[in-house]
C-alpha cells in the first residue's frame, strides 16, 4: 500500500478553509457570545481556559497555555490518537464549511452597526479628577495612593469611564487599541480590543531598565505603590489576563530594548495562584530568550495579587494610627 502524502496545495487548501472555530464547535466547545468579536472568537469547554480563535478562523491559542497554531495542530490536541490519514481526510470535509460563532459574530455586527474603534471611544473619554466618583473608587475602595492615579492621569494611561477607570493598552506605534475597564461593578475589556500591554512609567525615565508585568492594570498601579526598589526607569505594565500573540510580541520588544541596558530586568508580578503561575512560565520563557535576567514576586500573606496586599497595607496603616 502506498504511503499517504498530503500535497503542499492540500494543505493549504485546508488550513485555508477549515476554521478552528468549527473544529472547535464539533468537540463541545461553546462560544462566549459577550466577548467574542469578528477578529476573535472565544471559545470555552466547562470551566477550563477560553481558546481564541484567530487570523480569520485560521489560528488558535490556548489562553490557559502555549499551545498555539493551525487546524491541524488544534486537531492533534483535540484527538491525539487519531491517524495522519484520517486527520486529513477529516479536515477535507469541512473545507467550506462555516462555524456557527462566526455567523453570530457577522450578524450581531450587522445589527449593531461597526464597532467604534477604541482609539475613538478612549478620545471621547475625560480627563479623571478627584471630585470624581471613579477617583473615589481607585483612592478608597482600592487604596492607591493620589500621587499614583495621577501620574497615570498625567501619563496618559488613565482616563474616566464615568462608571469605570479606563487603562489603555497600546500597540507598536504608541496608538491605543484597547482598554481595560475596572469600576465598581465592572470588570472587562473594551469591545473590539486588541490586547498588548498596559503602561506605566511613573519616574517618566528616557531608557526602560526594568519591566515589572502584572496581571491587571490595577495590580501594576498598586505594585508601583508598594516598590520600595521603584526607580525612574521602572515600567509597570498588565496583560489584561491571558497573554495573547500581540501581548507577547510587546513584550519581547521591551526585552530587546532591556538588554543592552546595564542593570536590566524583568520582574514577574502575576497573581499568587496556577494561572499567575502559569503566566509567570511563560514570562520566563520570554526572559531567557532575550537574555535578561528575571526574578518572581508574589503577595505577602498568601494574598492573591498586589491590590490585595496594597489594601491590606493601607489597612494596617490605619489601625495603627487610630
């Protein structure tokens, strides 16, 4: 019998055709209809960590990993004992074929109307203020310190949401292309957000030396508060959660910038549980591959993340001082 070859048009032809979001949809995958766009599906199986389906239906990455690439990579993973042949001929069928999150996504969008890109919605945000209620809410409910909310005010990383604190996230030109929103009783990213860091650079330094990367936009602020090595050229950032292909590539591009700076490091900053621990891997992966030097902090008191240890701090500052 001859040995089963795939061509390279083959190949193509598939992994051109066939969506991972279907590959998905067929093994019990469930779309998360609130925070999947056109650019972006997400996609969950019980309470695991959401795959993101990318680059039109052709790539994937797990949020909860590294693993990442084409259909036929999600395959192996989604049946590891299936056969080369039978894999191909499997992916054959469906080349066509269109998942049912995309047709959600591409009719919600017509009913909605095109999203209005982040860079617009952050410019029709105003300036944050200590008369108001988002102010209160950073400075009492979550305890950072004046001087910290408006560094980051003057920054120009924090803008008020009126019922949340914006914190935007940049690309490679310096133009916003998504935020984090944070408020008292909201928690999300902004629609049709593209995630790559947020940044805060509280000593305003020219050269970056040191990159501390957190979890949340909150965290990063409430880890600058709590620095006692805080130097001008300290960077505090977040990933906004999962770290995706665009968070990676922002920050192996500060790595790059780092390494031909005496001193330079990476501090990991991510929660205190499996997920920070998971992440905390993966920036050490990042490190060792630029080649600076790297070091893992967690909160005191088996707290879960820094805003945590920011509000215990400040309490216990209180109860001595009463």
């Amino acid at each position: 019998m001859a040995r089963f070859e795939l061509s390279d048009t083959d190949r193509s032809q598939i992994v051109s055709g066939v969506s991972c979001a279907l590959l998905l949809e067929r093994h019990g995958y469930g779309l998360d209809k609130k925070e999947s766009t056109r650019n972006c599906l997400k996609y969950r199986q019980d309470d695991g960590y959401p795959i993101i389906v990318n680059h039109h239906g052709r790539g994937w990455w797990d949020t909860g990993s590294e693993e990442k690439g084409d259909v036929f990579d999600l395959m192996r993973r989604l049946e590891p004992d299936l056969g080369w042949r039978d894999t191909c001929v499997a992916l054959g069928r469906m080349v066509g074929v269109e998942p049912e999150g995309a047709v959600f996504v591409r009719q919600r969008g017509a009913k909605e109307g095109d999203i209005v890109p982040p860079a617009a919605r952050w410019d029709r945000r105003g300036p944050l203020t200590p008369e108001s209620r988002i102010w209160t809410y950073l400075t009492l409910e979550r305890a950072l310190p004046d001087w910290v909310v408006r560094r980051a005010v003057a920054g120009g990383c924090l803008r008020d949401g009126v019922h949340a604190a914006w914190f935007c996230h940049r690309d490679a030109q310096g133009q916003v292309c998504g935020a984090e929103l944070r408020g008292p009783e909201t928690h999300l990213c902004l629609k049709g957000s593209v995630k790559t860091l947020f940044r805060y650079l509280p000593g305003g330094g020219p050269v970056v030396r040191r990159l501390v990367v957190c979890e949340a936009a909150i965290d990063a602020l409430s880890f600058a508060a709590l620095d006692g090595a805080r130097t001008t050229d300290t960077l505090y950032t977040s990933t906004a959660g999962g770290m995706g292909p665009d968070t990676e590539d922002a920050i192996r591009a500060h790595l790059r910038a780092m390494v031909r700076e005496t001193g330079a490091s990476l501090v990991i900053a991510t929660n205190n549980d499996k997920a920070g621990d998971r992440y905390a891997a993966r920036l050490e992966g990042l490190a060792r591959e630029a080649g600076v030097p790297c070091s893992r902090l967690v909160p005191a008191w088996g707290l879960n993340d820094f805003n945590d240890m920011l509000r215990r701090v400040v309490a216990d500052r209180a109860t001595r001082a009463a």
